[in-house]
C-alpha cells in the first residue's frame, strides 16, 4: 500500500462533546487534536452497538500493554441498580448505574439471577459457564 492509500488519520488529544442528530440516525464525537484543532467523525446510528462492544475491549488491550498484567480489568464503582420485568418477555432486564450515571442493561433468565444469587450467598467466585457446569454435573 502505498501513502496515497493509508486511511486518513486524526491524532486526537481529548474528547470534547458529541452530538446526535434530531433524527438519531447518526451521531458525531467532537475532538481536539495533537495540533489543538477542533474535529469530528460523523458515523451512522448503526455503528453505536459496535462502538459499544468494542470500547472495553480496547481498555482491556491497552490496559493490559501499558502495564503487563493480563488479570487487570477497568471496574467501576455500582452507584445503583434496577431489576424489572421485560415486557412480553419472561426475562428479566437487569440496569446497573455507575456512581458517575454511566448505566448498561442486561437480559437475564430467572435461572441466570437464580445462580448468581447462589453464588453470591455461597461466597463464591462464579461465572454464567462455570455455574452452569456446576449445575449440570451429576452429584455422586
């Protein structure tokens, strides 16, 4: 590849705001460069969800680069929860809330809250997989 076809870059220093557009099919992150100048990438409403998946993973990686152990992980402080009845759904929809508003939601079965409130009075250390390996193991 040659330098007339390397995509074209943005050295970012900060995020600043971002906006989205009174429609929400699409949403733009506002930038201060490396030179001090101000920009932006515009990207479709579609590309949240990838943005979304994608970001801790990055955090992951460069946490992991930056100080070379593979165990660390970003974790935020739970400032609140709510667990509710999907609507139509025999799911439940479970919201956790960062102290600083950050909130994801998470689908669950009455199962999946069912082992991790086993976990959680048992005093364990368990995960979705784990549990259910545990679960489905014959007891001798």
């Amino acid at each position: 590849m040659n330098s007339d076809d390397a995509p074209a870059s943005i050295d970012g220093k900060r995020l600043t705001s971002f906006g989205v557009a009174p429609d929400g099919s699409s949403f733009r992150l506002n930038l201060i460069d490396a030179e001090g100048k101000a920009v932006s990438v515009a990207l479709p409403a579609g590309c949240l969800n990838e943005l979304l998946m994608t970001i801790p993973r990055i955090i992951t990686l460069a946490m992991h680069a930056k100080y070379g152990d593979n165990s660390m992980r970003l974790v935020y402080a739970l400032g609140a929860w709510h667990l509710e009845a999907a609507a139509g759904d025999e799911c439940l929809i479970l919201t956790l809330r960062t102290t600083d508003g950050f909130d994801v939601a998470f689908s669950l079965s009455r199962r999946d809250l069912e082992l991790m409130s086993r976990a959680f009075q048992n005093g364990t250390d368990m995960d979705k997989s784990a549990a259910a390996e545990k679960v489905a193991r014959p007891v001798h």
